[in-house]
C-alpha cells in the first residue's frame, strides 16, 4: 500500500465543497484555534493578573501550567472516548464545557479559582482537540481531500499558538479579563452552529469492554509527568520530590504498556507505532512545538523585560510570524499533495532551526527589520509547513475508528513537548541568571544558553525528519500501523515511507 501523504499523490479532487461541509471544517477550526490560543494568550497578561489579585510569581506560574496540566494529562483519555462515545457527542459537550470555564475565569476575584477555572478549560480542550481532528478525518476521504481540510485545520490552530500574543498584548491593554473572556462568546457560537451541522458518528463497539485500568495509568502517568516537568524548574530538577515523581511516572508508564498489551480494547494499540512514519510524526511534534514554546517565553521576556517594550509593542512584533500562517491555510494542503510531508516537514525544521540561529544576533539596541523580523518571518514559514504536515501524517493509514486514538496521541505529544521543554529552558535560564544587581548586558548573555537550547532542540526535530527522507530514497519498507480489533492480526504492508 502506497502512502499518498508521505509521497507526492495525485492531482487533487476538483470537487466542490457544500457550503454544509465548510461549516462543520469552520466549527472545527474554531475550537483548534481557541485551544491553541489559550496556550499562548495568557502569557502578557500575567503582569496584569498578579498586580490586580496580589498573586506571587509561584502562583501566577500555575495559571499557564493549570491549563497544560489538564489539557495535556487527559488527551489520550479524551481521544478514545471520543471513538467510544461518539465524536460528535463529546465534541460538543467539551466546548460547551470550555465556554463555561472562559467565562468563569473572566469573572472570578481569586488566583485559586482563576487556576481552578484554567484547569477546567485544558481539561474541555483534552477532549474538543482530538475529537474534532478525528471528526475531519472521518468526514474528509483520504487523500488531497482530507489534505486541504487538514491543512486548514491545522493552521488554524498554528495561527492560534503565534497570535495569541497578538490578541493577549491588544487585550491586556484595556483588561486582562477580556483575555479570559474573549473565547467564551466565539466558543458559544461554534457550538451552536455545531449542533446543526456536524455530522453524526456511530460509536465503536467496544467488544472487549472498556479499558479502564488502562484509562486511569494513561491519565495519571500524564498528569503526573505535565505536574512533574512544570515544578521541576521550582523545586529543583536534582531534587527527591522531582526524581521521585519522575520514578513514579516511569513505573505508572510502565504497567499502563503492560495493561495495553493485555488488553482486548486498548486506551492506546501499541501498534500504530510500528510505522516509522508515525514515531516520525509524535517526536516531531514534540519537538517543533516544544522548541516553539520556549523561544515565545524568551523572546516575550527579552522584549518586556529587558527592552522594556509594552505588552502591546511585543505582541506586533510576533504579528508577521502570525499573519504568514493565517495566510497560508488555504494552500499547504496542496503542497502537501505535490511534495509529500516527509519533504515539508525537513524543510520546515530547517526554516525553524535557521530563524533560532539568527536571533543569536540580538544585542540591547536591535533594528526589528534586520534582526527580529526574518526570524519571525522564518518561524512562521516553519509552522506554515510542519505544523499541518505533521497532523496529516500522523493520521495517515489509520482505520475510522482509531482516528481519535491517534489524534489524542498526537496533540498529547503536542502538549508533553511544550511542557517539558518550556521546564528546561526555564532551568537553563535560572541556572544562568546573573547575581543582582546586574547589568544589561549581562541579562542579555544569560538568554544566549536557553536560545541555543531551544535551537538544539529545533535540530534534533530536523534530524529526526531527515530520517524520513533517507528511508524514503532506500525505499526500505516499514510495518504500517494497520488498525484491528487484535494486535496478533495486524497486517504487514510494504510502504514508500
């Protein structure tokens, strides 16, 4: 079986749309893109946040990581129930869930329950991200098709990671509660077009029963490691507490692969990753999106802290990296057809990697046209194409009713990364931090360690791509993860990875 998204396919279907279609793939985008915002968006407004409700910098961390820790801990639990359950069904009861959380967390008058309320919303996300990306797998045929609706999705939630602090710094300005605020009413719309126009899904028969040992290990090895990586940097990466979490998360991951062997209805079928394509596809999202969030939180502090720019002034200058993606949503579906993702995503860890490489030029007085705005410009490229080239692989050669499962696995690998890099690199910054008073100068060169950090681990992406590249020219042939109710069933097909 030849993989039409991993090599160039065919010409794309001239068929048109229905305007019934454009809606459900709207709806869809809307809730990618409000998930994907809230990542980025809070992040100016904190400020703003503790000097109104006399939080601690301890405290004001846990707004950023309470939305991570739901929303990355429950992803793989929310992609199968979804296949269980219905993704319409669960889609729908998530958003709803989200808007009722933004809207508590633009009202309330204490940090407990602003975080409280942030928890609720990654935890809405946990279960709209992957069902929604499984409803458009399901719903768009495989091929250039699906190519263009995926591209479009997928941007879309691109646009929401580099625009949220474009919305974040215009907001902060009047309010930080419009920051809040702001999702509840474009949440409440896409659910009520949703509930007209969103197809309906069979669930799956779950034959062997549900897999609830499995469903509680995969939950709480997730919390526990999104927990463990964000209190890392705080309590110390050689600590007790942070080895012996990560031990615990070691022996929950451990016995959670165990059960799913074992298990007649897998949380997770271990044999999806037996396609090199598809570990190629979960690392590299690990990685392009965990290099991403550290560069945003270096840059944001770069900008505001020592260049003592508004929130505002950062937030344009994060616009052209915006602005191209948002451009590009239409297209890179059919350059996906024409060059194949293994091609687009090297190509787009090299945009990446070389954007990193030439911040490595900032100084105290930088000209934004010659030394910010070419790597705004190249990381935008880069998530122009990798970001939709990596979520199109992912769900490649998956049966119907595993879409959810992938896509679970796949935006959790999206959530773990930014966790877990964005802990390192706050490491490396704390590590590095000169002793007050310091100068300038000084605060300047103690960012260069974390940048080169983050563009390390942006070339770790890249050669892991390549890897794609070089099997595809060896022509070498790799198990596809072909989707049965039995492991010992799974069909070996020879595949142009």
């Amino acid at each position: 079986m030849t993989s039409p998204l991993n090599s160039p396919a065919a010409a794309p279907s001239t068929a048109r749309w229905t305007p019934r279609l454009w809606g459900t793939l709207l709806v869809l985008c809307a809730a990618m893109f409000l998930d994907a915002l809230d990542v980025s968006m809070v992040g100016v407004a904190l400020p703003s946040i503790g000097a109104d409700l006399g939080l601690s910098t301890s405290t004001l961390q846990w707004i950023v990581s309470g939305y991570i820790l739901g929303y990355g801990g429950l992803l793989l639990l929310g992609g199968r129930t979804a296949d269980l359950l219905g993704r319409r069904q669960v889609f729908l009861v998530a958003l709803g869930v989200f808007a009722v959380a933004s809207l508590l967390g633009g009202l309330v008058d204490s940090g407990p329950l602003l975080i409280a309320s942030r928890f609720i919303k990654g935890l809405a996300a946990a279960f709209t991200a992957p069902a929604g990306l499984s409803i458009i797998t399901t719903t768009f045929a495989e091929g250039p098709v699906r190519n263009r609706a995926l591209s479009i999705y997928t941007t879309c939630g691109a646009t929401g990671y580099s625009m949220g602090l474009v919305f974040s710094g215009l907001l902060t300005e009047a309010s930080w509660r419009l920051t809040m605020l702001l999702p509840a009413p474009i949440a409440l719309i896409a659910l009520a077009v949703g509930l007209m126009l969103l197809p309906r899904s069979e669930r799956e028969k779950a034959e062997g029963g549900y897999d609830i040992p499995g469903a509680v290990l995969g939950t709480a090895s997730m919390l526990l490691l999104v927990f463990t990586v964000v209190q890392a940097p705080e309590a110390g990466w050689g600590s007790a507490r942070t080895i012996l979490s990560f031990v615990a998360v070691a022996v929950l991951l451990t016995a959670f692969v165990l059960v799913e062997r074992r298990s007649p209805s897998p949380l997770i079928r271990l044999g999806v990753l037996r396609s090199g394509a598809q570990v190629r596809a979960q690392l590299g999202a690990l990685t392009f999106v965990g290099s991403y969030i550290g560069f945003q939180f270096l840059v944001t502090l770069y900008m505001q802290q020592l260049l003592g720019w508004s929130a505002l002034h950062t937030a344009l200058a994060f616009l052209p990296a915006g602005a191209l993606v948002a451009l590009s949503a239409t297209k890179v579906g059919a350059v996906i057809d024409r060059f194949g993702t293994a091609r687009l995503i090297a190509v787009g860890f090299a945009l990446m990697v070389a954007g990193y490489l030439l911040f490595l030029r900032i100084d105290l007085d930088p000209l934004y046209a010659a030394v910010i705005l070419p790597t705004m410009l190249l990381v935008g490229s880069a998530f122009a194409l990798t970001f939709p080239s990596l979520n199109v692989q992912a769900t490649n050669g998956v049966d119907e009713h595993e879409q959810g499962m992938v896509s679970g696995l796949l935006n959790t690998s999206v959530q773990v990364g930014g966790a877990l890099f964005l802990a390192v690199v706050t490491a490396v910054l704390t590590a590095n931090a000169p002793k007050e008073p310091a100068s300038p100068q000084a605060v300047l060169d103690s960012y260069l360690p974390a940048l080169v950090v983050i563009t390390g681990i942006a070339v770790v992406g890249l050669l892991i791509a390549l890897t794609g590249l070089r099997t595809r020219r060896g022509q070498r042939t790799v198990v596809v993860a072909k989707s049965t109710a039995k492991e010992a069933e799974a069909e070996r097909v020879a595949v142009r990875d």
